[in-house]
C-alpha cells in the first residue's frame, strides 16, 4: 500500500520537482520495482482524468455565464454594447 511520502514522492517525479539525485535515486526503483512503474503511471492517469474534468467544468461555467449574458433581458446593455463592438461599421 501507498504511504502519503510515497504518493508525495510520484507527484514529485512526475511534476519534475525532485532534485537530480533525488529524481535519478526515483527512476533507478523505477527499474527494480515493477508496481512502483504501476502506482506511478496510476498517478499519471489521475491527474489526467482531474485535468479533463476540470476543463469540463471551466467550459461548462463558460457556457452558462455566455448563455445568461446573452439572453437574460437584464444584461440588454451588456449585450448591445458587446454586439456594436464587435460588428462592422
């Protein structure tokens, strides 16, 4: 099982934060201990699916403040004074 110091030491490497020797020490276990290429490249994919969803919610956000500004009749002036600065004249 994982310890915190061991997940602290995977994001380390994998965000390249370890010192030199620290990083070469980290890829020399990397070579002897197979479920340690395992937790690492679990890590990895974790911190992509974090990433993904992320980026999901950002969009997601954006798209919902777009819709309102854009036809709540509250935000009129917002809208009209957005729509002559991007129209040609």
């Amino acid at each position: 099982m994982k310890t915190s110091n061991d997940i602290s030491q995977i994001e380390k490497y994998i965000f390249g934060k370890l010192p030199t020797s620290s990083r070469l020490l980290f890829e020399a276990k990397l070579l002897i201990d197979p479920l340690l290429n395992v937790h690492v490249e679990m890590q990895r994919k974790l911190y992509s699916i974090i990433r993904v969803s992320g980026r999901r919610k950002i969009k997601s956000e954006v798209s919902r403040v777009h819709q309102t500004l854009f036809t709540d009749p509250s935000y009129q002036t917002f809208q009209k004074t957005t729509f002559e600065l991007f129209s040609k004249k």
